[in-house]
C-alpha cells in the first residue's frame, strides 16, 4: 500500500476506511528541501469522506487548526526525489499489537509516509494529532509516538520522539519513514460518592457497639443460660461486627483523594516517550481491592450464619432434635465460615485468570471497594451477580419459608391443651416474631425493591433498608441480650448499687431526692417481675414450651 501510495502522480483515493495521497515533485528546484504537508480534516462520522484530506507542498512547518484531526509535515532533504505517499488508516485492524491492549472504541488512526527512494536517511516526518474521544468520561493520561516495525511485527518508539506543546494537542518527530500513530492511555473520570451520610454513620455505630456487647454477654453468660444456640449467635454476631468495620472504615476507596487535573493535561513525565502497554489507566490500590473482598466474604459469611440460624431453629422447634447430633457445631462452622470463603477465592480466581494483571477493576469498582457490578458482557458476567445477588438470594429464601413455618406453627399457633401458650401475650407474639426476622436477615429483601424504576419510590425503600439494616446489630443487641432476664438483673443490681453509693456521699439530702430515691428503689425491685413479661423468643422458652408439648402429648407436630 506505501509503494502504491507514491505511484499515482497528484492524485488521491478515499475510500471509508483508507485514504491515498501521491504528491509528484517538480524537477525544478532540486537543491532544496522537499517538505509536504498532508491533513486529514475531522468529519461528522467515523468514515473517511472525500475531502476530508488536504496536501500541501513547499510549507515549512505543521498548522494545525480547529477542524484537523491529524497533519503529517514530510521533509526530505533527498535531490533526486521525485514522489511521495501518504496512506491514512481509519481502523487499527491490519496493526494488532502484542503489548498495547485496547479496550475502548476510540479513534486511533494511523499515518504512513514514504518517498520513492529506498532508505530513510535525510528524511524527518513530524506528526501531530487531535484525538477524539469523551471528554466528559475520560481524559488524557499518557501518549507515545511509535511506528510499526515489520521485524517485530508490533509497535515501537526506536527513531521517535514527543515535542512539547501547550495547545493540547499530541506533537511528534520521528527520522525515518513509516507507519506513525500516537498510542493513547486515558484516564476515566470516575465519580466518586460522598462519604457516608448520618444516618448511615450512626447506624453502624450503633450496630458496632450493640453486636460487641452481645458477643461478649453470649460468651459470659453461656453457662448461665444453657442454651445450644450461643454458638451461632457469636458467630453471626462477629461476622456482623467485622463487616460493618469494614464498611465504615473501608468501604470509600481512598484515590478519590488524590488530585485529579481537569484540563486533559499529560499526567506522565511529556518527555519519555515509553511504550504503553493498555488505552484505559487505573490508579491501582490493593487496599481497596483487599478490602472488597473482605467485605464479600464477610457478608456473605454473615449471611450463611443467618441461614444455618434458620435450619437449626428449624430442627429445634420444627423436627424437636434434641439433643443435636454430635459434632454438629464442628459441621456448621465449617459451613458458616469456610463456603463463602471458597466461593470467594473461586470469583478471584476465574476473574484473574481471565484478565490478567488487569484484573483488580473487573472485581471490584473504582468507585468504591465493593464488588463490580458490570463485567467485561454486562451484569450477566458480573461477580456481583454470580458470588453475591444468586447466593444470597438463595439463602433468603430458605430464610423467609422456614420464617413462615416457624411463625405459623410455633409462635402464633394457640394451644389450649398448654398452659404455658395460653399465658404469651399479644405483644409477646410480635416481639417474638422480630427476634426472628432479625436472626434470619429478612430485611434484606428491601434490597430487591431499591431496583425499582420510579425514582420517588426507590429513595423510600433506600432510607427503608439503611435504617433496618445498619441497625441491624443494635436490634440483636436490643431483642437478644437486653431483653433476657440475667441482663436485667445485672443491670438492677448495677442501678441499686450507684444508687446506694449516690446516697452516702450526699448526707443530707432533700425530701424530694429521698422520694425520688425510694421511687426508683421499688422501681428497681420490681424489674424482675416486669422481665418476665417481656421476655420473647429466647431459645431456652421456646425449648421449655416443647418440652411441655411432649409430656403432655398435646401436639406432636410442634
């Protein structure tokens, strides 16, 4: 195609996606310089059109304009030459790299020069490009000047180099003759969101706080209350507390701190011209990848343990196991903690195998460091799709049919055989059946109505699943450890004694203090008793009440 190129005298030929130029010099002047300068102009469409390419002889210098998109400036300093050819390339496709990878769409044409003598020796050709591109979405990182090497059969900066500017345009000079074009690497403008609004702040913090008490007051007290299920609440509970540290203190991916220059100016040092090896940079942070698969595998443990929770209440209440079959929390553990993290090495495994070193992005956002939600064909190769949004949903549904039976056939099931059930109170039923819902994750489902199209109501259940679940850890705290009757006598006796000590060191208080103080005294005396009315759904009730169920022989199924 080169040799062609210097073959047609003065004339062109454009076609869509190739254009050729022959120049033919005049045997007049042959000790001088022989300089031409050869424009493709920019057009409404990707295609090359006739006349978008414009050449011009006896010129001493590139001047690019508004409408140029790429300008070649030949000099030869030859006598006996007497034609030149230029070939534009609109696509890249008779040029695929080995090193250079390309990911987005844009424009990259390539330029050829060449003269009808052999040997590049005495001829210079500079370059410059306009490139097109989204400059809304990117902006321009890094650039270099190569050439194709036959030999190599790949792209190479031997004989190039870059020329400064300040008008934004990509400028280079190479000494010899060839296929030209500017390897471009963008950088995307990402859109970072602010940090976590107050509602979200406090309500992990109150979840922080409420899932360590709970932790430690299961572990203490497990003698106490003799209960099977401690395990499984601690563990629930730490993966819970884990996950939320690591979403208030890593979730916001810190190269949103860096600077950003918005004003497509070169990032990398202007003058080395290095080979590039992709067109899209990504600012890497193996932190924030780090942190995206920790919080991955701990929710996804956290959501295991809700549905190993749910099948052991299940055999509890439901199939009335009891005792629990040996080695049984050794089996849950390895299901709770050791299946999510296989699904989670699998995801980085296969992801990694695929892409390579560019990886890290196909994993996880840039935006924050939680998992991708688009992969390389949309959400259907997404990660977030098929390590998180399958298995959870999964899991939730298990949850919610055994949440169903639980509530129909244990908890709001009236039998007038038992006294113990004639005794449970309304309020108790319903503070009963949000202990369990809490357990079993069952406000995770508001997630599903988030995708909702209408804007107004997608930010109603947005407020509705970060209020209930960031609380998530308080409500345990609350339902699980508050309303047992040992937490409430501790805490009396904690009341009665600051109350005594207040009363030695003040030793004359007024009539009002000391009713006041004999009020709260009595108040204090009286918490045992009210602790029975609002004791809900701790696993030692529910297994006393089918305890009764057996001896009286009243209803097998329960």
């Amino acid at each position: 195609m080169e040799i062609y190129s210097t073959s047609l005298g003065n004339e062109s030929v454009v076609e869509p996606n190739v254009a050729v130029q022959s120049v033919a010099f005049s045997s007049e002047g042959t000790e001088q310089s022989k300089n031409v300068r050869f424009s493709v102009k920019k057009g409404t469409s990707d295609s090359l059109t006739s006349g978008s390419t414009v050449v011009e002889t006896n010129v001493d210098a590139l001047n690019p304009d508004i409408e140029t998109e790429l300008q070649i400036l030949l000099q030869t300093s030859k006598s006996d030459t007497k034609s030149c050819g230029f070939v534009v390339y609109q696509k890249n496709k008779l040029f695929q790299s080995k090193t250079f990878k390309t990911k987005s769409d844009f424009s990259q044409k390539i330029i050829s020069s060449k003269t009808d003598k052999n040997g590049d020796q005495g001829t210079s050709v500079n370059i410059v490009f306009n490139p097109r591109y989204d400059s809304k979405e990117f902006q321009l990182y890094s650039y270099a000047c190569v050439y194709w090497s036959f030999s190599k059969k790949d792209w190479d900066t031997n004989g190039c180099h870059k020329i400064r500017a300040t008008d934004g345009l990509l400028y280079c000079h190479c000494n010899h003759t060839t296929n030209f074009a500017v390897l471009m690497s963008f950088e995307k403008k990402y859109k970072y969101p602010e940090s976590l609004n107050i509602l979200s702040s406090v309500g992990c913090a109150l979840s922080i706080t409420g899932l360590a008490l709970t932790i430690v007051f299961q572990i203490v007290t497990r003698n106490i209350r003799k209960t099977s299920v401690t395990w499984v609440l601690v563990s629930l509970c730490i993966s819970m507390l884990i996950f939320n540290l690591l979403f208030v203190f890593g979730i916001e991916n810190s190269n949103k701190n860096l600077k950003k220059d918005g004003n497509n100016t070169i990032q990398m040092d202007p003058d080395a011209n290095e080979m590039l090896t992709q067109d899209i940079y990504d600012v890497r942070n193996p932190t924030c990848t780090v942190v995206a698969a920790l919080l991955h595998y701990f929710l996804l443990v956290t959501f295991t343990w809700t549905g190993l929770s749910a099948a052991q209440l299940y055999f509890l209440l439901i199939r009335t196991m009891k005792p629990l079959p040996q080695y049984f929390i050794l089996f849950i553990s390895l299901i709770g903690w050791g299946v999510p993290a296989v699904v989670v090495a699998m995801t980085l495994g296969i992801i990694f195998s695929q892409n390579g070193s560019q990886w890290e992005l196909n994993y996880r956002q840039e935006e924050i460091c939680w998992l991708a939600v688009s992969g390389n064909n949309g959400l259907i190769t997404s990660p977030l799709l098929w390590s998180f949004i399958i298995p959870i949903t999964i899991i939730l549904i298990n949850n919610i049919v055994i949440f169903i039976i639980i509530i129909v056939k244990v908890i709001w099931k009236t039998n007038l055989n038992l006294t113990s059930t004639k005794k449970v109170s309304s309020l108790k039923k319903v503070l009963s059946t949000l202990s369990i819902s809490v357990v079993f994750g069952i406000t995770w489902i508001l997630a599903y109505f988030m995708l909702i199209g209408n804007e107004d109501v997608r930010i109603v259940f947005n407020y509705m699943f970060c209020l209930l679940n960031t609380t998530q850890g308080l409500q345990i705290f609350i339902l699980y450890t508050v309303r047992t009757k040992i937490f409430q006598n501790k805490a009396s006796e904690v009341l009665k004694s600051l109350s005594l000590s207040t009363g030695r060191v003040k030793l004359k208080p007024s009539v009002t203090t000391m009713r006041l103080r004999v009020r709260m005294y009595n108040m204090l005396r009286s918490l045992p008793t009210l602790s029975e009315r609002f004791r809900l759904l701790e696993p030692s009730v529910i297994m006393e009440e089918t305890t009764l169920s057996e001896s009286d022989q009243a209803n097998p199924s329960i």
